[in-house]
C-alpha cells in the first residue's frame, strides 16, 4: 500500500489553494480533510518514513493510539473550521489554514525530536498570519508578540534536543521525564508555553482574540493540543504538572467574568479547560492519561463551536463586547440554540461531551490523594459555567436589547456550528464511542449518581452567583478598560532598564521602530493586497518584557527542581 503521511494532503491543498480561486479552491480544501481522515484510518498503527541526520535515525511517521486520536481530532477540528470559512476569499488565510493543520499532524505524527521541532517552528511560522489576516493595527501587535513568544519556544525546544541528544544518542520522542538534566526542563518549558502555562500564557489571550472570525476557530484547535500530546507523550505522571494545571484551571476565571470582550473571555476559558488536561497528565494513571486526551478531544469541539458562534456575532454585528450587544436572540436564533449547545457541553452538563471526559480527571484526582486538587477543580468547574457557560450565551443574546441590525450568518458558518453541536451531543449521549478510541484500557462509568447529582448542585449554584453578580450590576463593564494579569508583574517588577534593554531589540529609535512596522506591513499586503495599519510597535517593549519573564521563570523551575 502507498504510505502518505497525514500532513502531506494539507501541504498540497495549501500550494493549490495559493493558485485556485472560487468553487476550485473550496473544493480542494474540503476534501483533504475528509481524504486524510480516510488515509489516516488506513494508515493505523505504525510507522514508515525512516531517514538519518549525521548518526541519528529519525522517523516522519509514527502512530499508536494517542497519536491517532489526535490525528482523527485534528482532522475532524479541520473540516469543520474549512466549511466555517467556505464563505472568506482571502488567499493568505487559506493557505495559512491548510500549512497550519498540515503542521500539527505532522508533529502528533513525528517519530523523534528533531521531526517534531521542525513542525514545532512550522506551527508558529503559519498560525500567526491567521491573526495578522485582520489586518489591523492591534493584530499587528498581538501577531508580533504571539509569534516572539512562539519562536523562543522553539528555541528552548531545540536547546533541550541537542542536550538530550548529546546525552542519550538518540532523538527518540518518547518519556522524558523532569530530573536534574537541562534538556528535560528546557524541553518542558518549550511546551509550556504552547500549552499556555502560568506567566506564558498572554500570547493566547492577546492573539486569538484579535484574529479574524475563522482564523480563532483554526488557532483554538491546534496550537495548544500539540503541546497537550507532547506533554503527555514526554512528561506523563510529573507531579509538577498536577499543580501547574491546577493553576491553570483556576486563575483564568477571574479574568474572565471582568472581561467585556467575548471572545477575550473563551480565549480566558481555554487556558481554563488546558488546565484540566494539564492535571491529568500530571497524574498520569491510566484514567487521568484517558480523561485529559478525552477532554482535549471535546475541548476542540465544544470550544470551536464557542468561538464559531461569536465569530458569527462579529461577523454578522461587527462588534464583540458584551455591554454593545444583547437582544440577538430575536434575528439569531439558530445560532443562539448553537451557542447555546457549546455552552452547556463547556459547562459539562450530563448528556453533553465536557461532562464525560471532565468528570475523569476530577475522579482521578480524588482517587490519587489530590483532594485539594478536587477541589480546586470543582471551583473551576463552577467558574466555567459561570462564565462561558451563562455569560457568553446571555450577553450575546439575551440581557438588554441592543437594537443591532443583524441576521443569521452565512450557510456553511451554520452548517459547521451544527455538526460541531451534533458531536458534542453524540459524545455526551454515547461517550462509548470516543472512549473506545483512548490511547489506555479502562472501565468507567461516567453517568453514576454521585456524578450526576454532584454536578447538577455545582452548576445551580453556580448560576446563582451569575445572578447576583448581574443584579449588582458587577459586570460587564460598559467603559473601556485593559485587563492586566501577568503583565503587571511585568510592567512592576522589571527596572526600567531591564525592559529598555529587551525592549531596545524592537525600539532602538523612532526610525528603526517605523521600519520595522513598514516590514510587517509589507509582509502582509504582498500576500494579500489590503490595507495597512500604523503603530505595530506600540508596545514593542511587553515583547521584551516577556522576553525577561521567560528567562525569570526558568530560573524559578530550575531551582524548584533542585529542592
């Protein structure tokens, strides 16, 4: 049998993409995700595609069960986001799309590290035109800094591979493990932060919020879950992971009920849902390893479905802050009971898909000894009802009358929110079916009494505590306003100095500033001819405050441990 590997398809689509127009471009890009679903199912379990570096063996295939449920994710996740943006006629994305899908196939397909870093680099070189394909000023801004932080993960992750290289002789993607080696924490901290860990994680919620309506629904699917499959490839069972996940579960919700942007706020709860992923590969037994797979599984789903549904508000509205809408549910409503269908699967609803892979690693937990960890995890799960569960769904549609001129949004923008409801509810009805497709054998039973009625209290409390926070008028707000997180610490803490020093990379002066927007600029329009913004370095020096952040963090980690 001819052996094409997974990412192969894409690559072609994208180079025919960049020369078909109309009904032929449309046509090419649909039927490569349903043709590689159809080569990856034939493809199975294996591996081909063996070559030598100087004395290493690598190998561009390699799939066994884990490797494959993100596989057949991935595809699913690019069929959906191609009929959601069936609809755009802008080159750049399209073929930025399809180089993108293409590149995570290729690293959840890659047999050794150094085939992995190639499409690591790959990820961050095409993800990154979907947010400057807005083409305004602030995604300018976010791209540059989204891609910085990208890059340097790249570079950790390269740092750590001739390190492990040099140790072992051997580039073999396998367990690592964190120990007293410099590669096993530099490579952790490469895919921290693609998987968007603590004083990381700004890239993501600066970033996808700004892209275009059909870029955030490819950005959501793909970046963070390769870093998920690698974390849970090379770091299965470290502890650390149990506390950092914890954190990311928890703090994002805070930020995510002040803020007014909407999809600002899923951008929020995503780092929110990772964290639960991050848990249960931090705990690392068999049911943890399923239900962290599981979840990044729905996550896609259910999260795409968010995102589609508010990047149907934008599209057809123009507008995104919660306060500016309301009332949409009288001209929308097929896609409010859409929405309305992704939040109640976020919220983990029983008989929706986030309540079958949720209730896992909750239950792993609890098994392991990490009951603070529980409970933890019970307060996020509160939170995310709270706030993409109720939220989303009631500003958007619902609270006050906006008086907006609006109407459904395009066909294929419908026909891929519904597919993406009807596998959440598929899922949260039959949840057989997605555990059969689970790297690790297991028994478990998510529809017991304990489950049911422990998550039917959390979530009626839960919307209590919306209730009482909108009758006090508590948010959202109607002014504008900049929600800091991290970035205080940042701004606080670095000297001006330090920050000058990073910062000088980018702002040496007003001409070397204008030539590097000039640069950018010109990126983009000789892709695609459309108009230009002003002021991409106007915060030139959080990019290299990050920078410094980085590199405060890693000390941190490598002292941690040392104890």
């Amino acid at each position: 049998m001819f052996e094409v590997a997974p990412f192969i398809p894409f690559f072609v689509a994208a180079l025919l993409a960049g020369v078909l127009r109309g009904r032929a471009r449309a046509l090419i890009t649909l039927a490569v995700p349903v043709l590689g679903l159809a080569n990856l199912w034939l493809l199975g379990s294996g591996s081909f595609g063996h070559y030598g570096i100087l004395d290493f063996d690598l190998l561009l295939f390699r799939a066994d069960k884990l490797s494959l449920l993100f596989g057949y994710l991935f595809h699913i996740a690019a069929l959906i986001a191609v009929i959601y943006a069936l609809h755009v006629r802008d080159t750049l994305q399209q073929v930025a799309s399809m180089l993108y899908a293409g590149s995570a196939l290729g690293a959840v397909f890659a047999g050794d590290l150094l085939t992995l870093f190639i499409f690591w680099e790959l990820l961050a070189l095409t993800s990154v035109f979907l947010v400057w394909a807005r083409r305004t000023g602030r995604a300018y801004v976010s791209g540059l800094r989204y891609f910085t932080l990208h890059i340097l993960s790249g570079l950790l992750l390269l740092g750590g591979i001739v390190f492990y290289g040099q140790a072992h002789e051997t580039l073999s993607f396998g367990q690592i493990g964190l120990s007293d080696s410099a590669y096993s924490w530099l490579i952790f901290l490469a895919f921290g932060i693609k998987c968007a860990f603590p004083f990381f994680h700004n890239w993501l919620t600066d970033a996808y919020p700004e892209s275009t309506p059909t870029g955030t629904v490819f950005l959501s699917a793909f970046t963070t879950k390769v870093a998920v499959y690698c974390l849970a490839r090379t770091y299965p069972g470290t502890e650390l992971l149990v506390y950092i996940g914890a954190t990311m579960a928890c703090f994002p919700i805070f930020y995510a009920v002040i803020e007014n942007d909407l999809r600002r706020v899923l951008a929020y709860s995503l780092i929110n849902q990772l964290g639960f992923m991050v848990v249960g590969i931090g705990i690392g037994t068999s049911l943890a390893i399923n239900g962290a797979v599981a979840h990044a599984f729905n996550d896609v789903i259910f999260k795409g479905l968010l995102f589609m549904s508010m990047g149907a508000v934008l599209h057809v509205t123009g507008r995104i802050n919660g306060s500016e809408l309301g009332g949409l549910y009288k001209k929308m409503p097929k896609t409010t009971v859409l929405c309305i269908i992704g939040a109640a699967s976020i919220s983990a609803f029983p008989l929706f898909s986030g309540f079958v892979s949720k209730s896992m690693v909750m239950s792993a937990a609890i098994k392991n000894g990490y009951e603070g960890v529980w409970l933890i995890l019970l307060f996020a799960s509160a939170g995310v009802f709270h706030h993409a569960g109720i939220k989303i769904p009631y500003f958007a549609f619902f609270a006050h009358d906006a008086k907006l001129p609006a109407r459904e949004p395009p066909v294929n923008m419908l026909v891929a929110m519904s597919i993406a409801a009807a596998l959440s509810l598929t899922v949260g009805i039959y949840p057989q079916a997605l555990y059969s497709l689970l790297p690790h054998e297991m028994s478990y039973t998510p529809y017991d009494l304990t489950h049911v009625l422990t998550q039917l209290q959390l979530l009626f409390f839960s919307a209590l505590a919306f209730v009482w926070l909108n009758l006090r008028h508590l948010y959202p707000p109607e002014l504008p306003s900049v929600n800091l997180d991290a970035e205080w610490l940042y701004r606080r803490l670095l000297p001006d100095a330090a920050r000058g020093l990073f910062g000088g990379l980018f702002a040496l002066d007003k001409r070397l500033r204008a030539a590097a927007t000039r640069g950018v600029e010109r990126l983009i329009t000789g892709l695609a001819d459309h108009h230009r913004a002003d002021g991409i370095l106007a915060r030139n020096w959080l990019t290299g405050s990050m920078v410094a952040g980085v590199v405060l963090l890693l000390a941190i980690y490598l002292i941690l441990g040392s104890l």
